[in-house]
C-alpha cells in the first residue's frame, strides 16, 4: 500500500512538472507569435508530443492562456498588495511598486508580454473578464499611493494622480519591448534611473 501511494505521488509529481514545462512553452510562444497566431500544434510541437496529448493537461487554448495569466497576475498582486499594506510612507510605497514592476518583467516577460499585448482581444471572453477587474485594482492602488504622497506633501499637488498613473503605467511597463535578461543593462538599474526620472527630474537646477 505504502509502495502504491509512493508511486501515485512520483506520477503527480511528474505531471505537475510536466504541465509546468508546457505552461512556460505555452507563454514563450504566445509572447513570441501572439496568442490567436499560436494553435495547440504549434504548441505540442514545441514540446514534443502530440497534439491530442496536450488535452490530457488543458482542455483548449484558452485554458492554457488563462493559467498562465492568472498565475502571474496573483503574483504580482499578491507582492503588490504587501506593499501597500506595509504603509512605509507614499514615496516608499511608489518606488517599491515600481520596482516590483521592473522586477516582474525580468522574471515574466513572456508574461508581461501577453498581458500587455492580448488584453484588448481577451476581455472580449467571458473566462476573461478578470482582467478588468484587476486593471481597475491596478489602478486603484496606484493612484491610492499617489494621492496619499500628495496629502503628505511628498509629491505635488498640481498633478493629477490619474494622468500620473497612467504615464507611469505605460512607461513602466513598455520596457518589456526592449529589455533582456541578461543584458548590458540590469532590471534594478533600469528602476533606479526610471525612479530619478520620475522622483527628481530631469532638469539639474
């Protein structure tokens, strides 16, 4: 018996493993072709087996593109969130969030990468319908932070927080056009200049 249930967890253990690997494929092609361009073979090729073998881990496409998604956004979210509550201060709080953002294209990118391009497409889907709702929790924290920095006075009240967060949102996250793991340049560099760019300015007074 105890030799029965050795086996079972060896197998599950294998399969997980397995539906890992194939998740990661899944992303990499997704990223690379879009996700309407990427069928099931492409995938299945891509991991050496069988179209049909691809069903006994996901039941279609879109299941793939969902896991993928959900288990990046709670991720993130999930680093997000224990920021804000840490309640260090606005300015803390904002290049924390930041960094967090930087470091999850250098972790994610494939991820980064569908989420940034496929959005518009997927919320067309109901099993999608999540990602609004985490585009208005993104920007509700965001601008939570920005406004608390305002009534502090650590950051200016002449700007409005939504126009502020969106500049932020989409410089932020287009880094994932150009950045390469690995490159000349590091994820935290990156966030240390794109923070004195945005904290101090520009202009040397």
């Amino acid at each position: 018996m105890a030799q029965k249930t050795e086996q079972a967890r060896t197998k599950s253990g294998a399969m997980q493993s397995r539906r890992a690997e194939l998740l990661e494929i899944s992303a990499r092609l997704f990223a690379e072709q879009g996700v309407r361009a990427t069928t099931v073979r492409h995938i299945a090729d891509a991991a050496g087996i069988l179209s049909g073998s691809l069903y006994h881990h996901f039941s279609s496409k879109e299941a793939i593109v969902d896991e993928v998604l959900r288990e990046f956004l709670d991720g993130l979210f999930a680093t997000y969130k224990e920021i804000v509550r840490q309640n260090a201060g606005p300015r803390d709080a904002l290049e924390r969030l930041v960094r967090a953002s930087f470091q999850a294209i250098h972790d994610s990118r494939d991820q980064v990468a569908i989420y940034q391009d496929e959005i518009k497409h997927l919320q067309g889907i109901p099993r999608f319908d999540y990602l609004e709702l985490r585009n208005r929790e993104f920007r509700d924290m965001w601008i939570e932070v920005l406004e608390a920095g305002q009534a502090s006075g650590a950051f200016r009240a002449d700007l409005d927080p939504n126009l502020t967060y969106r500049f932020m949102r989409d410089t932020v996250w287009v880094a994932v056009r150009w950045y390469r793991p690995g490159g000349k340049v590091s994820q935290e560099e990156i966030a240390d200049q794109y923070l004195r760019i945005v904290l101090d300015g520009l202009a040397d007074d």
